[in-house]
C-alpha cells in the first residue's frame, strides 16, 4: 500500500458488503463480510468512513469534514483511511477482494443458556486444580491419556464455541482438525464473536478455559497422574499476554477502549517515539492496564506454585511463603521495573535515533559551507546538474541549459562580504551552490533591513525582474559561499524571455522564503511549489487590518515582509513577524475569525483563497498536520475535533 498516494489521489469507496456491530462503550465493529476482516472503530470514525458511500478520493471526504465541521484529529483520519484500506473496508471501485465462505455451521446455542454453567465449571475446576495435588506421569500410558484429554477438551471447547457463535447471529468459519499440533485437535474460527453483544462474546471467550479448568481440576481429583498435560493446558490458556482468551475477559466491556485507529500505528507519522510515549501515558491511566498487571503477576504465582506441587518443591508450599514474601515481592517487582526500564530504554533509543539524524544533516550542511565547499571543482557536469535542479533553470530546455551551464563561472566569497555585482543594479547573477546569502533593504529611516535568506540552489541577481514593485536589493554573504555566476545580459538574452514573470516571482522570491520558515520545515519539496504558485504577495499600509475580528476571512496569510499585531477585543495578543501566518483557524474550522491581525509597518503578506488553501491541505498531509499542531497549540486546546462552543459563527 502506497500511503502517499492512497492520502492524495486514490478513490475509494466503501465495501458493498458491510455489516457493523452495536455500539459499546462508544466502539462498534465494521465487518467486510465477503473478505471476512474486522475494524473496531468509534462512532464518530463511522461517520467519516460513511463519506465513502459514493467513490471519492481521501482529500475530497477531508474537505467535506472540514467543511461540516466533522473533521477528526488527522492523525486519527489518516490512521482510520489506511487501517479500513487494509482491511477491506474502502476498496477501489471495481476490486473485489478474495472472497471467505463462511461454515455451514447448523449447531447451535445461545451463549446466556451456558454462560453461568461455564463460569461455574471454570471456578470449581481452579478450587480442584489448588486443592488436590497433581503429579508428574509416571509412565508412557499416563502421558498418552492426558493428551487424549487435552485433545477432547480443545475439541470440545471449539465445538461449544461456535455453537454459541452461531446461537447468538455470528459466522463459524474454517472447521478443521489441525493434525499437525501435538495433541491433534479440531478447531473452529471463532473471531466473528467480536460482533456480537458484550455478555455473549465473554461467553464465546470464557468456553476453552472453562472445559480446560474442568479437564484439569477433574484429573486432579481423580487421576492426579494425568493432570499434568491438561495442568500446562489451562495455564498456556489462561496466560496474560501473545492471545490469552482469559486475558481478553480482563479487557472486555470496560470503558475507555481503543479502536484500532489508536494502536499498533501503520500513518508514519503517528510510528514515532513522541506518539507511542502518548499511547503509554494513556495506557497507564486507565485501570484495565493495571488490572492486566495483577493479572499477570497472579498468573505468574499460581503457576510457580502449581509447579512446586507437581515437582513436590517444598519452598513453594503456603507454610514457606511466610519467610520467602519479601524475597518474592522484590523478585516481583524487580521484574516488573526490569520490564518498564527496558521498554523505556527502547524507547529512549529510538527518540535519541531520530533526533539524531536530523542533527547530522545539518552538521553535514554547515561542515560543507565552512570547510568543505571552498575545495571543490565544479566541472561543466557538475555545473549542467546544478543547472537542471534549479527551480528557475529547470525550465528551460536541455538546450539552454547545457548553453548556461558552459558559460557558468566559480567565484567564491568570505563570510560577511557585501555582493554588490548582485544588487541593487545588478551585473551578475548567480546560482548558490554552497553557502547562505542575505537579501537587505534600505527602509524610509535609512535603516537597512534584512527581508530574506538565500542558500543552496536559489538565484540571486534577479530580483529586481522578480519583484519590481521593491526592486532595490543589497545582497551580502552570511557564511562562505561558492557561486556559479553568469554575466546578466547573457542570462537576458538566454533564459529570461523564456520565463513567464509568474515562474520568475515565484522560484526566485517565494520558494526561497518558503522553504527557510518553521511552516514549510516538514513539506514536501512540491508542495512548498505548489504554494508558491497559488499564493500572491499583497502590500498593506500601516495600520490597515488585514481581516477583522468576527467576521469570515476567506485568505491564509503568510508575512513575508515586517510585523502585523493581533488583538482580540481591543486588546494587544502578539506581534507576529516575517515567517509566522494566520488565518488558518477559521478556514480549517469554518468559523469566523477569533482576533484582529493589522499591520504594525507597511508590510507584505502571502495570501492564498479559501478554495486553493482547501484544496491544497486536503492534498498535503504533512502540511495538514503541520497546520492542526501549531493552530492547536495557539487555541491552547486541539483544534479537531470540533465541539458545540469551540467555534463562533454570524
């Protein structure tokens, strides 16, 4: 499954042959019933998938929920989109997936007739099993007799369960006998009990340990030589973790559940350290966790001291547990902070890994500017490829820019050299390769300020063409920098009349920008275009109000020159600055504007309508995700999913 084009384009569409669950505790399960596959999801994820009941891509059911104000968490939507792929609950039109024929299963009983009686059997077979002592088989015979019971049990407790399956409206699939096990033994898929009721899938749930607590305690009673087989058994059925059926009756019914959107994550960007930390956090709050653990921990005991009577250990007997607690309770808990120290290592380990790797692409860059650049030989290859990976360059056709790269030059420059063949009358225009490049303006108080930062691979010496309501520029090197650089008139007279204004504007003055600001820090190198492309660059006046608290704003702002003030009610928020955007909580929320944003100077934004920003977050993830984490953080409370009184409307 290709994630990034299943998020982006695919079109899907809900199965043609769905079934769900009653809702418990706010869960349901959507069943596919042709492919036989199961997705335990909440009632509010049932609405979104129910957006597909007509074929439509993933960006259009986004805009759709964003519009009506039905937009979950996007982690959770992109989550929920790719587990119901996976399980063949949106298909793309037209595929069907194999088809899974359920058993013509005709026994049947309803699972309240024997729920009780099944409990019953259970709890007498643990009191036979701690009661009576069960002994090691003495002779081969011994040994073939408890299989045969373990074998009958099995048998039996499969057969029991898919009677009640079916007594309750469920499927049985796949009778069979597995003769590969040791003991052989006749199975039954049971896993469409996770449709029916509560009380009836613990029923289903409880019948295997029941008949094996039954087999165990019985044989211990009578025949302790054969109870040892049926003994591992019940113990093997009734462990706390890898699919205990017991462990699921611990679990089952309690409020507070996940749907399978919250867990065992397939989104990228939910498999990270920070996201599974979060799950944890969540996961020891609620008691169900804690309820496992004691669980697991009385589990652990009963077994150890089973196993001492069997083997006939006396250190494990009640009259020793006396002097042996304390030494027991610390192996215990020492297992258990043994357990957590180690999990959080693990974690730790990945966290510090992915921090990591971020730092050595940086420490890669600055070591190149520094140190490594200024020994490099850009040969007319080296200089054609530089050509071809330019935004503004790449353009042109393969020509031209083979034409470019042979007329190129190196030239290199210190630290903090003003480039005044570059700006503001520029002679010379050049292509980065290596370094970081400041553009400064001279404002009306004859102050110069910084308005953009240059680095590898953006042009400078045509900013006047790219901007000529500011056309005056003054460029400056920020660290060594090493340029290709071309004589102006030739890049005149070769590149520019092939080159719209538009195309000129946009990977000269925006893409550059774009890409150096927090926002853009995690987009996609095409998408950072595709906004470049759909922005415009507006100017407003001092004190002017770029839109107004409580009414509907139909643009997304980017500053991109000077400060703007926000203000709600009169009073002062902040001073955004260059790099920082607002606007988009209203668009994302549709609602209107929660403050005033107007500008502090004579300033310039990057502006994109409703429609195009829409279009352009549904299309995106990453900037999706991006812009619900900053817009949360600013609301002070997530910004998805929308509730009664998080937002105003007119």
């Amino acid at each position: 499954m290709d994630t990034n084009l299943t998020l982006s384009a695919q079109i899907l569409t809900l199965a043609p042959n769905l079934q769900h669950s009653e809702s418990i505790n706010g869960l349901l399960v959507v069943k596919n019933v042709s492919a036989k596959t199961y997705l335990k999801i909440t009632t509010a994820q049932w609405r979104i998938l129910r957006l597909f009941a007509e074929p439509r891509s993933v960006p259009t059911v986004l805009a759709q929920a964003l519009d009506e104000r039905l937009c979950l968490p996007l982690n959770e939507f992109f989550e929920l989109i790719l587990k119901a792929v996976r399980g063949h609950i949106l298909l793309e039109p037209g595929v069907e997936p194999e088809l899974v024929h359920a058993s013509n299963w005709r026994p049947a009983v309803r699972p309240k007739a024997v729920s009780k009686p099944l409990a019953a059997i259970f709890f007498v077979g643990i009191v036979l099993t701690l009661v009576y002592q069960p002994e090691l088989p003495l002779l081969v015979a011994d040994v073939g007799v408890g299989l045969l019971l373990v074998s009958a049990a099995l048998t039996f407790s499969a057969f029991l369960a898919a009677c009640m399956v079916r007594g309750a409206g469920g499927e049985v699939y796949r009778p069979h006998w597995q003769w590969l096990r040791l003991p052989p033994y006749f199975e039954v898929d049971t896993s469409d009990s996770v449709m029916l009721s509560t009380t009836d899938q613990q029923a289903v749930a409880m019948a295997r340990p029941a008949v094996i607590a039954a087999a165990a305690g019985l044989t211990a009673w009578l025949r302790p030589e054969w109870s040892c087989l049926p003994l591992i058994s019940l113990a093997i059925t009734l462990r706390p973790i890898l699919g205990g059926r017991f462990a699921a009756l611990v679990r089952l019914g309690r409020k507070g559940s996940l749907s399978d959107a919250d867990h065992a994550y397939i989104f990228p960007a939910n498999n990270r350290p920070r996201t599974r930390f979060r799950l944890l956090r969540r996961s020891l709050r609620h008691p169900d966790t804690w309820a496992l653990i004691s669980y697991g921990v009385a589990w652990t005991l009963a077994v150890i001291f089973v196993g001492s009577r069997v083997t006939n250990m006396p250190i494990w007997l009640f009259t020793s547990w006396e002097s042996e607690s304390v030494r027991l309770a610390a192996g215990i808990s020492s297992s258990l902070l043994a357990l957590g120290a180690g999990y959080g290592l693990w974690e730790l380990f990945l966290f510090v890994r992915e921090r990591a790797r971020a730092r050595r692409d940086t420490y890669r860059l600055w070591k190149t500017r520094w140190f490594t650049a200024k020994h490099l030989e850009y040969l007319e290859s080296h200089r054609l490829r530089a050509v071809t990976e330019s935004p503004l360059f790449r353009t042109l056709p393969p020509p031209e820019r083979q034409h470019l790269a042979r007329l190129m030059h190196v030239t290199r420059h210190g630290p903090w050299q003003s480039l005044p063949t570059h700006g503001p009358v520029a002679t010379e225009v050049s292509l980065i390769a290596s370094g970081t490049v400041g553009l400064y303006r001279q404002l009306a108080s004859g102050r110069t300020s910084r308005v953009q930062v240059l680095s590898e691979g953006d042009i400078i010496g045509l900013h006047d063409l790219a901007d000529p309501k500011q056309p005056r520029y003054l460029v400056r090197s920020l660290s060594p920098v090493t340029l290709l650089t071309l004589d102006r008139a030739a890049v005149e007279a070769i590149a520019i009349p092939r080159i719209t204004r538009a195309t000129l504007t946009d990977t000269v003055l925006k893409l550059p920008f774009l890409r150096r600001i927090s926002l853009c820090q995690n987009w996609h190198f095409q998408a950072i275009e595709r906004f470049a492309h759909l922005s415009t660059i507006t100017d407003y006046q001092a004190g002017s109000v770029i839109f107004p608290e409580n009414e509907f704003n139909e643009y997304f702002f980017i500053i991109f020159e000077q400060d703007a003030v926000v203000t709600r009610k009169g009073k002062r928020l902040a001073v955004i600055h260059a790099g920082d955007f607002f606007g988009e909580i209203g668009l994302l929320q549709n609602s209107a504007a929660n403050a005033q944003v107007a500008a502090r100077q004579d300033m310039r934004c990057l502006g994109i309508s409703r429609v195009e920003f829409l279009r352009f977050v549904t299309h995106n993830h990453t900037v999706a995700l991006e812009l619900e984490r900053v817009s949360s953080k600013r609301l002070g409370r997530p910004i998805f999913p929308l509730k009664k009184g998080n937002f105003r409307s007119t």
